[in-house]
C-alpha cells in the first residue's frame, strides 16, 4: 500500500487493527500539528521502499479510544504492527532512518 495523505474519516477500533494481517504503520497526529507536517516527507519516503506496509493516519486528540489504547502521548507516533501486534515505535521522527528502522523490526524473526 502507499502513503495516506490524509487521516481516516473514521478510526478503526483496537479490535480491528489487532485483526490486521501483514504490516501496517500507524500514524498518530494531527492535521495542524507541526510536528506531524515536518515528519510527512520522512513517512512517505521511507513507505516509497515497503510497498506492502499498510499505512494508516489516525487523527488524534483528547477522549480518543486508539490512540489512548496504544498510550499516545506525543504526535506523531508511529507505531509498527506484524499481524497486529506492535513490533516498534517510533515519536518524533526527524529522519528517514528511524522509521525505516521501526518498519524493518517487522522483518525480525519474532520473538518466542
């Protein structure tokens, strides 16, 4: 999957992204957050080399469920997921780098 440049009109809820299958990255934010606009060209570029990560952009703010279920607390986060379960992490980022090294914990072998 590409890079969402907008966030969904409607969050999927824990249950469903616990469902997910393969990769996905979650992104945290906001659309007027100024840190979640300086990091959209890191995201994007490191999503240009894993075309398979789906990539999900969750709008999020005070009372909201997903965010809280996975203890946001800066934006953005991106949170790294293998068939649902997070894998890596990542706030802030300031290069391409750190999100490409949170996406390659994916490919790790996991963890028994």
């Amino acid at each position: 999957m590409a890079y969402a440049a907008l966030h969904l009109a409607t969050p999927p809820t824990r249950e469903t992204v616990d469902a997910l299958p393969g990769t996905t990255l979650l992104e945290f934010g906001a659309p007027w957050c100024s840190h979640c606009i300086a990091a959209q060209g890191f995201i994007e570029q490191a999503l240009q080399s894993h075309p398979k990560v789906q990539h999900l952009k969750i709008e999020d703010g005070k009372g909201q469920a997903l965010g809280r279920s996975y203890r946001v607390k800066l934006w953005p986060t991106l949170v790294v997921l293998r068939q649902g379960q997070e894998v890596a992490r990542t706030v802030r980022p300031q290069t391409v780098a750190q999100i490409m090294d949170a996406i390659a914990a994916a490919d790790a072998p996991a963890q028994t």
